[in-house]
C-alpha cells in the first residue's frame, strides 16, 4: 500500500507531477476554448481577457466567483470522500436538494433568535443531506446494489419531492414560482457582492474533512477500503463501516451546499420552482473533484477555478460577443482537459482494486 506509507519526499515529487499535469490540462483546455472560438470568428484575445477580467480582475469579480464556488466545494468533496472509500458516489444533487428544502422549512417556518436560528437550519440542512444518503448505503451494504444505480433514481425522487413541496407545501403566496425565502434571523452575513458568511463556514468543514479522511483512524480505514478491499477485510477493518461512514459525510456536505444556496446567497434567499438555483451543481461537483484529484484542498481550489469559469463566462457573452451556448462549451473543454488526469488515475486505481479481487 504505498500510496498510504510514502515518504515526504515520495509524496512531494506525486503533488508536484499532479500540480504539472493540472497546469498542461489548463493550457491544453484553454488552447480547445480558443480552436472552438476562431471556428465561430470570435476575438480569442477579447473573449480570454473578458473571462479572467470578470472573473479576477477586481475585488467584486473575485467576491462573486468565490459565491459560485462555494456549493462546489461541497459537492465536490462528496464525491471525493465516496471515491476515497472505494465509492462512485453521484448522489450529491439529490442530496443538495433535500438540503436546501431543509433549510427552508426551518428558516422560513420557525422563529428563533438570530445565531441560533442560523445554526439550527444550517444543521437541520445538512442533517437532510445524510439522511437522504441512508438509502443508498443501506442498498450497497445489506442488498449489493451499485451506488451510481442507487444514486441516479434517488436525485430523481429528490429532485419531484423537492418541486412538489416547493410548489404546493411551501409556495411564497406573493410569488407562486418560488418557496417561501427564509427569514432575516437565519440568513448569513454578506460579505460583499452575493458571497456571504456561509463560505469561511464551506471552508472551515473542507478542512474538517481533510482532517477526518488524513488525521483520524477512520478516514484511514476508509482509505484503505477504497485502496484494496481484501486488504482491508484481512485487516479486521468493517466494510460496511465505511461504506456507511462515507455516505453519512458526503451527505452532510452536500446537505450544507444547498444550505449555502438558501441561507447564504443573495438576493432571493430561497429556492424557485425550476430549481435554477440548485440544479446540475451536485454533478458539476464530480468535474471539480476529478480536477482537485479527489483532495479536499485541491477541490477548493478547484472549485474557486470552475466558479471563475461559470462567473467570467457572463463577461465573455456581455464583453465579446460570444453566444451563451458556445461559452458553456468552452467552459466544457476546459473542465474536460482538467478533469482527464484525475479521471485516468481513478480509472487505474479501479482496475487496481479489480485485479486484486476487490469491488468496483
């Protein structure tokens, strides 16, 4: 098991490749951007400067990108923890949904002091995410069913409870097409822009779970699981254990993330009906991961780098002209070319596990 036992020097020389292979795949994604926008007769030059301008190029432009990074991070760091245990855990978007509909229901319905109504319906957020995330763990444990099948089924029944409670349970009767938007009392601090106090809070948990998956004998254990299941059975480490203990953390990550879209992101402070707000960033959350190479600090920045793209994207159609569709395009190619080293590695870790008799 070397990946666990290597030395410090071991490890420096894999982070410096990793951090080389990241930095060619952005310049290769780049360079596919700038192909695309030459076929179309696009300035290359105008579009670039506009993207990385909106999105870096002043404090207002960071602060907004840092505000489309935040749920990221989350989402991104359930798939990291599930693929860490061995897992292919795509259950984030339906998990985010049960969490921002759980925001609400505490922050809109019920009357608590500031603090504690703030605490209450982030916990109560995150605690929905879990428990969505029960299924799928139990189904893995005690029948065998394949998480990615389990998954897939549970974000569509999350995502037409969600709609119907949002429609007919929570509707804001001065506006039919939204839930109620929470209250005052449990909304965080905005920062600036529409970024808000709930990111120093996203980061806080990342760390927490950096801390958990490297720094504690159940995030080794974990690790292990997902490096060589025999091993680990040999080893008197309980799979279920861990396959449960995954899932319980990814949950209540992607539980915050829809929280952070309720309670920390002006200027609607709620959920509609369409779930523009919510949807697609649990599976954007997958691309981050692969990008951050499935570690909690490499998916904060990952998801600070993916957050530019989808923020500067809008100063690319405003300043250069190019059509909304041709910039998520772009945005595509380049994520892609992030994402493929990660994706390989992954790849040959699961056939690693294949070879030596374990589960994929």
């Amino acid at each position: 098991m070397v990946s666990l036992t290597a030395s410090p020097s071991t490890r420096l020389r894999r982070l410096l490749l990793k951090l080389g292979e990241s930095l060619l795949a952005v310049v290769i994604g780049l360079i596919g951007g700038a192909i695309l926008m030459l076929l179309y007769g696009y300035d290359v030059g105008v579009a670039y400067s506009a993207l990385f301008r909106g999105a870096f190029g002043d404090v207002s432009g960071l602060l907004e990108t840092l505000a489309f990074a935040t749920p990221l991070i989350m989402t991104g760091l359930t798939f990291g923890v599930g693929l860490r245990a061995g897992l292919f855990n795509v259950g984030a978007e339906g998990q985010m949904y049960l969490g921002a509909i759980g925001a609400i229901m505490v922050g809109s319905m019920l009357r608590m002091p500031p603090l504690i109504h703030l605490v209450t319906a982030t916990v109560f957020a995150m605690f929905m995410g879990a428990l969505w995330s029960l299924p799928t763990a139990f189904l893995k444990i005690y029948r065998g069913v394949h998480e990615v099948v389990s998954t897939i089924m549970l974000n569509w029944v999350a995502f037409w409870l969600v709609t119907y409670l949002i429609t007919y349970q929570l509707a804001d009767p001065t506006r039919a097409e939204r839930a109620l938007p929470v209250q005052e009392t449990a909304r965080y601090a905005v920062i600036g822009s529409s970024l808000t106090m709930v990111f120093p809070v996203v980061i806080a948990l990342a760390l927490v779970t950096f801390f958990i998956i490297w720094r504690t004998t159940v995030g080794y254990e974990l690790r292990i699981v997902g490096y060589n299941v025999e091993a680990a059975k040999y080893t008197g480490i309980s799979i279920s254990k861990s396959i449960l203990t995954s899932f319980i953390i990814g949950g209540l990550l992607a539980g915050l993330a829809g929280a952070s879209q309720v309670l920390g992101r002006p200027p609607h402070w709620t959920v509609f009906a369409t779930m523009g707000n919510l949807i697609n960033l649990g599976f954007e959350g997958i691309g981050v991961s692969l990008i951050g190479r499935n570690h909690p600090i490499g998916i904060i920045f990952a998801s600070i780098f993916y957050g530019g793209l989808l923020h500067g994207g809008r100063f690319m159609e405003f300043e250069a002209g190019v059509a909304s569709e041709l910039v998520r395009a772009i945005n595509g190619i380049i994520i892609i070319a992030l994402a493929v080293p990660g994706a390989l590695q992954t790849f040959r870790q699961l056939v690693r596990r294949r070879g030596r008799g374990g589960e994929v």
